[in-house]
C-alpha cells in the first residue's frame, strides 16, 4: 500500500534563522548526533524501523493557523497522475510459492483549494494497480479527504476534516489470509483539532474516530468471514509544547489514548479485542532542519484488553529522528521508533514493533536526486512465539524533467526472517515512475 501524499499549507512561527548557529554548536551537534547513533543501535539490539514516523514538527505544521501571507494562489486546482511500471519477484511474498510477475500502476490525483478568509481543501486519489499473469491480484484503492479550518485567530485555529478510502491488505502483511484475492476494507475516518499558542506555550488537541470495515474473502475452498474485524476507533490526544531558543528548540509532553471496540464480540477465534492505549511520550528538539535537527524522546505504552486471556502490554520505548544537512548537496536522515500495532491473528494480543531507518540523499545536479535507504524491524508477537525481523534496502534516483514532471527508478530488497517456517521469505522489486503535476 502506497503512503499517502501529503502537501504541508500551514507553517509555525519561527524565532530561528537559518544559518544562526552558537560558537559552540559543532561540538554539540557532534556529540548529540553520536547520542543519537547510540542510542538507535540500542534499540536495534532488542528489536527494529519502516516508514519514518512523524516528527513533533511535522504535527505542528499540520496544526498551525493557515497564513494567506506565506501561500501563493488564493485559489489552487492541482491534477497530478504518476504511471509506474513493477517487477516483483515473489508477489505473494511466500518462500514456497515465488510467482514473478510484471504491474503497472496508475496513480491520478486531484487536488483543490479555496482560499478566503479561511481555508478549505479537497484531495481524490486513486492507486490503481495491474498484474500481467496474477490478474486476480489486480487492485483499484481511492482514498477521499476534505479539511476546512473552521475558526481562527493569530494564536490559535479549529481544524477538520473527513476522509474515507478503500484499501487492501499487502501480501507482506503478518494480517494477509493468503485469500484468492487481496482483502479489501473501507476506513472511513473524522477528526477535529485544536490550535492555541501564548507566548512560547504551544496547546493542541486532537479528537479522532475511525471506522474499519473488512470485506469477505475466499480460499479455494470456503469464505473467509472478515466481519468479526470491524471496529471502530476513537482517539483523543493532547499534545504541549513549549518552544525554548536556539539550539535547543522545543521540549514536548504528548498524552494518547486510543481505544477499539469491535462490532461482533467475540470473533471466530474466541476472542474478545476490544482494547485500549494510554501511551505518554516526553520528547526534546534541538536545532533545525535546513542545517542540522534532532528529536529524542521516551514513551510509556500500556495496552489493556477486555479478554482476560490477554495479558496487559506495558513498555517503556525510546525514539529518535533527526535531519543532519552534512554537505550542501547531502542529506542524511536517521529514525528510529516503537508502537503496539493491533492484529486480528489468532492468539495474538498485539505486534510490538521495534524498526530503524537510515536515508542519505545527494544531489548530484540541480535535477538529479540520489538516494540510499536501509531498514530494519521486528515484529514481536504477544501471546505465541513468533518474531519477524525485516532487512530493506534500497537505492532511488530522481530526474525532475521540468517544474511540472519527474522520473523516478528504484530498487528494493526486502528479506523477512522468522521463528516460523511460513513467515520467512525475500523479495526484489524495480520500479520505474514518471509522474507529473499541473496547476491552475
């Protein structure tokens, strides 16, 4: 499944300027970028990274009141398409059953924007993707979001927004039945937060619930029942900031509570998954991300569940991302995180999954990008003994042809080692992209 695209229209107030750096600041950010390598190697020993998560800065982009001073149009209607062309050599991701295979993917987007007094946003995607031999692997995914800011005032806005999509589940995922078909569910989500800002005190509040509803599907001999993993989420979050000054950049408290209840209780297995997150994470920024950024923070997880056949989760994780410009031409980004994921499997309370993710991107001319990434997870299972380590890695090289189109090639390989038989395979897949974006 593709990330979702994200275009950042609000941007927080800054006392920092770029290039503004303290007579001592090399040490410091070479001492504090050795903390952080240490510190990730830390918690690769215990277990592993994907996606890079979000930043503390990226949630106060997302939050910030919107400025007509710092967009460009009042008014914004953006179609972008990217076509790709895969190869996949081992599509079911199943070590016994290797399938190659070739897949194009089309993948259109419709973007509009009015910008009055307030701002209101309207996003399409669509990620369409076709098998030339497995056709019934074939899948059409959309995506569909509206955000409107409601209300706002130089110290603070009221955000919302909508979305539903339809989506499928990988054959890389620990969740995939090894159907006939990729499962397909709807998530239909609804949020609502809350910006306010005195002096260098930064308040949010987030409200979020989200539906998931999972379509039947089929073996060579039965239906696979999906409707005893449709549930509903509600979550709420309070987020404080309290922004210091250079280098040090902010200290942050994040409170969370998340919780899950399920439609059918309990499901096929037996089950009761009804379940609830209380997770706190404390955190620190230092610097910035045009020279150098780094966020180090600590969480404490507890994850409960209705059915007493679960034991309670309860952790205690470390994180780190930061953004070191080392040469004017080179970027190196390094992540690492911890979560409880929620799993549908059987006997299985959660997935722990410890992961880490280093990119290095240089630019070789103004309009070629290159870029290595590697990365590691661990899944932990609760409840059976299972744990699945995953090795990526990657190379990508961009070309932007002109401001309106870009070709992109790239090539992963991606192992998954495991305690059990079935969840051990590798793939390799090659991609060639070309997308392009126009603006009205």
């Amino acid at each position: 499944m593709q990330a979702a695209h994200n275009s950042c229209y609000r941007c927080p107030n800054s006392d920092y300027q770029p290039g503004q750096t303290p007579k001592s600041g090399i040490n410091i950010r070479t001492a504090t970028l050795a903390l952080l390598i240490i510190l990730t190697i830390l918690t690769l020993s215990k277990s592993a990274l994907a996606d890079a998560p979000k930043r503390y800065l990226d949630i106060l982009k997302e939050t910030q009141p919107y400025l007509l001073t710092r967009t460009g149009p009042r008014d914004l209607i953006e179609p972008s398409i990217a076509i790709e062309a895969a190869s996949n050599n081992n599509i079911y991701s199943d070590a016994g059953n290797r399938k190659t295979d070739f897949i194009t993917l089309l993948r259109p987007r419709l973007t509009l924007a009015m910008n009055r007094r307030y701002r209101f946003t309207m996003d399409a995607d669509v990620d369409a993707g076709s098998y030339a031999s497995y056709t019934q692997e074939n899948f059409t995914d959309y995506t569909l979001k509206a955000h409107a800011t409601l209300l706002q005032s130089r110290s603070g806005a009221l955000n919302s927004g909508i979305q539903h999509a339809k989506k499928h589940i990988l054959r890389d995922s620990p969740d995939d039945e090894n159907s006939l078909r990729p499962t397909i569910y709807h998530d239909t989500g609804v949020h609502i937060d809350y910006n306010y800002t005195v002096n260098r005190l930064v308040t949010i509040i987030e409200l979020e619930t989200e539906s998931l509803n999972y379509l039947d599907a089929s073996t060579i001999s039965t239906t696979i029942n999906n409707d005893d993993r449709d549930r509903t989420r509600t979550a709420g979050k309070l987020i404080l900031g309290y922004k210091y000054r250079p280098p040090i950049d902010s200290f942050y408290l994040i409170q969370t509570i998340d919780k899950s209840e399920y439609r059918y209780t309990p499901d096929d297995n037996g089950y009761n998954r009804n379940t609830q997150l209380n997770e706190t994470m404390a955190g620190i920024t230092y610097g910035s991300p045009e020279l150098f950024y780094i966020e180090l923070n600590a969480k404490w997880i507890k994850r409960s569940f209705d059915d007493a056949l679960f034991t309670p989760i309860r952790k205690t994780a470390f994180g780190a991302n930061t953004t070191w410009q080392a040469t004017n031409l080179t970027r190196i980004d390094l992540n690492s995180a911890y979560n409880i994921e929620e799993t549908t499997l059987a006997g299985v309370s959660g997935i722990l999954t410890n992961s880490a993710r280093l990119a290095i991107t240089h630019e070789l001319l103004r309009p070629l990008k290159l870029q290595l990434i590697s990365e590691k997870k661990k899944n932990t299972f609760t409840g059976i003994n299972r744990a699945d380590i995953y090795t990526k890695y990657g190379f990508n090289v961009k070309y932007d042809l002109n401001q309106a189109s870009r070709l992109t090639a790239s090539v992963a390989y991606t192992n998954r080692d495991s305690d059990t038989a079935m969840g051990i395979y590798d793939f390799s897949r090659t991609v060639l992209t070309l997308s392009g974006i126009f603006k009205f």
